[in-house]
C-alpha cells in the first residue's frame, strides 16, 4: 500500500498574536491537546496552527480570520493556512497546484471552535469541530444596572488589559462615530488610560467624514456634552476614495453590507495613515451589535425576534457549525464579516482591537435574560442596548453617556442616498467581480 507523506504549509504571521497571559508556544501546545478547556484559557488575538504526525488542529480568536486548502499531491496532502485566500492561491500557484484551486474550494476556520484535520491522503476525511467558548445563557438577574455593571466593567478590563500591552510612547486613535459602541470604547479607553496614569495625549478620536454625512455633527455633540471635544479629529474624505474593486480584493467576500463598511473603514484608515504615517494602533466598536443583538430584525427575512434571542451567539457565529445554513468557505456571522474590520487594518498597517470581540465581554452578553426583559417585543429588543450600556458606562467611569439613534457605520460617514449611488447593493454583482479575480 502507498504511505502517504503529508505536509503542513503554516503561513499566518506569529507575530500578529497578542496572547496576553503565556507564550506562543504554550498557547500551541494547548490547541494541539484539543482540550477545550486548554483553549478557552489562552487569552487575548490568536491564531494558531499545530500539528502532531497526521493530527492538525487549528484554532482562533473572534478578530482573526483563518483560511485553509487542502491540496492533493502525490506523495500526500499538503495543508496550506493563512489568513487570506489570496495568500492561500499565491501558494498554490509557486508549487504548481494553481489548477486545483477556486475560492470557494477554501474553508474558514470557525472562531470558538478547535478544529481537527486527519491528513490521510484521499479521500481526505471532513474535519471535526470542538467548541472551546461555551458560554452558559440567560443566567443574569434583570436588573439592567447589574447587567450594564459588569457588560461594561468586562469591556473597560480587557481595554486595559490591551493598554498596557502596548508601548509606552504610542499614540491611540478610536474609530469614533458618536455611536453607542464606539462611545463605549472612547470612554473606556480615557478612563482606563485616567486610572492608569497614562498621557492623555495620545488618544484621539478619528471620524471618518465625507462631507455631509451626520456622523461628524454626532461626534462633535457626543463628545462636547462630555467636555471631551478636544479629542476629536475628523477625517475628511472624497467620493472618489471609494473604491469597490479594491474592497472586495482586500476584503475577499461579497456581502453588500460588510463591502460598504469596509469601504468607510479603508477610507477613514486610509486618511489616518496619510496624516500620520507612524501610527500603529486604533480601537474600535466592532462586535457591539452582535453582543446585544441591535440588528434591523425586519432586513433580514430569515429572521424573527425568536430566533435572534433563543440561538447562542447567533450573530457571532450564524446559524451554527454543524447546521445547514452553516457555510464552510466562510463561516457565519461575525466570525465571517470580521474580515470587514481586519483586512483594512492590515492593509494600512495598523494593528487592530475591539474589547467587544473578547470572549469575557460576549461572556457577559450571552448571559443577560433577553427573552425576559424584552417579552419578545421587537421595541424593547432595539432600546435595550442604549439603556444596558449607558448605565454601564456611568457605573464605571461616572459619564453620563449620550445615545443616540442607531445608524449603521457607512451609513454615518455619508447619507445612504450617497451611499447607494457609489456602492452597488447587489450581492450576486459583487459575488460575480469577486470571483473574477480568479478567473
């Protein structure tokens, strides 16, 4: 009988891992035992790849896409991962393999889960999925202070935890709308950086303006009701900075909703490195609509109030691995669509973080009795997470926090009206011109 020889191709960037509490390699062997519980207790941005003989299992963090092809060769298979699929190809196409490749032929690691590939040549065997963040639902009192407290405190905790991580010296910039999330983490991060003694002079609150969108005018009353106004730095923008070829290819996905957010956020970061060619770190609010489920029920037809309150992180992880409407190119939910936040920040060199996306923070969101406070009215859904989160925020850093009317990220920057006449909605065109890249 043939002994097929395999081979591992491992090229995400270590040095793109923020483990916080043990070293890299410590954090590798864990996800080699496939002891969830070992997994769960590395903490902080990862994405890790080990490998014992045929054995390979691979696991990440909500904030770090992870890609990888399984390539036939004649001596065995040859496992390739990354973090992109067009680094997946460019692989490919070095070793002569180009003609085995289509994007969708590419599978993404989903976030919370270890997941195990036996590399015994053909036919390849499908993974196993183990989750490792499991966290227990509704077990919160309905006391909204109670739970804006410790949803908060969660957030304002991993903040510093992410402030002291960084060099003493570097500047800090937020994406900063005037939003419920972004607001959070601008006034999380000034407090944290109060507490800890550190220069207030570093932090700067970026929004991204193209001229008569009404984020900016929403930033500046958010940020002057709290006698903050000096941080704020408006990033002026033009129409013709928006490019939607250049989007999907950094992005590598179709999604009219996350290409529009993506192109806003390639524009703002894009300004940022222009007028400061140095700066390294920017924080944001990704993942706080997810956390408490402040999503337009009614866009989505798939949707009810039932389903969005019943499923365990369903809008950070789709319908769930293992389910039918479960995708295997890319995965689900915001585990999918965090590639909108970080492909623009490695495209312009930053290095990336929302405390949203922390597994202590979700912790305390999937924890929270929804089904209770909401009474499966669709209102109450949508109201919950201003009130949640500005009693949060004054238990914790004594702001009275301003809310304002939800509105999506590109919808801030310039009207939808705009918007639309710049960026095409239409999924199955942008699916079509993503595809095309490859053809």
């Amino acid at each position: 009988m043939h002994q097929y020889t395999e081979k591992l191709v491992d090229l995400l960037d270590p040095a793109l891992n923020q483990i916080t509490n043990m070293d890299v390699e410590t954090a590798r062997a864990r996800v080699l035992s496939g002891q969830p519980e070992q997994v769960r207790g590395i903490d902080g941005s990862f994405a890790l790849v080990a490998r014992d003989g045929k054995t390979v299992r691979l696991a990440r963090s909500l904030d770090r896409p992870v890609r990888y092809f399984l390539a036939k060769r004649q001596e065995g298979p040859a496992l390739v991962v990354a973090d992109r699929i067009d680094t997946l190809f460019q692989w490919l196409q070095s070793q002569g393999f180009a003609n085995q490749f289509h994007p969708s032929y590419t599978r993404m690691v989903p976030a919370h889960y270890v997941l195990e590939i036996q590399l015994i040549g053909c036919p390849d065997p499908d993974p196993t999925y183990t989750r490792f963040f499991n966290p227990h639902r509704n077990t919160l009192p309905g006391d909204l202070d109670e739970i804006g407290r410790r949803y908060i405190g969660a957030l304002a905790d991993e903040t510093s935890r992410w402030l002291q991580s960084l060099p003493e010296e570097e500047p800090i910039g937020v994406c900063f709308s005037g939003g419920i999330d972004s607001g959070a983490v601008f006034l999380a991060t000034y407090h944290a950086m109060r507490k800890l003694g550190m220069n207030l002079g570093r932090l700067k609150a970026f929004t991204l303006s193209f001229g008569d969108g009404p984020d900016l005018q929403q930033a500046r009353q958010f940020l002057k009701q709290l006698d903050l106004e000096l941080f704020l730095e408006p990033i002026e923008a033009d129409l013709s900075d928006l490019d939607v070829g250049q989007t999907i290819r950094i992005v590598e996905d179709y999604k009219p909703l996350d290409i529009e957010s993506a192109s806003m956020a390639l524009t703002l970061l894009g300004g940022i490195r222009k007028r400061y060619p140095q700066w390294h770190h920017v924080i944001d609010g990704d993942g706080g609509d997810e956390n408490l489920k402040d999503y337009p029920i009614e866009e989505n037809p798939e949707l009810t109030i039932r389903s969005v309150v019943s499923n365990q992180m369903l809008y950070q992880e789709g319908w769930g691995v293992g389910r039918i409407k479960h995708s295997l190119t890319y995965s689900g939910g915001l585990s999918r669509s965090y590639t909108r936040t970080y492909a623009p920040a490695r495209h312009h060199g930053f290095d990336g973080f929302s405390p949203f996306t922390r597994p202590s923070v979700i912790e305390v969101a999937e924890a929270i009795p929804f089904t209770d406070l909401t009474e499966m009215n669709v209102e109450k859904l949508y109201a919950l997470k201003g009130d949640i989160v500005q009693r949060g925020i004054e238990a914790v850093t004594g702001f009275k926090m301003p809310v304002f009317e939800k509105r999506r990220f590109q919808h801030g920057a310039l009207p939808v009206e705009r918007l639309r006449q710049n960026l095409p909605s239409d999924e199955a065109g942008l699916r079509k011109q993503f595809l095309s890249l490859y053809s």
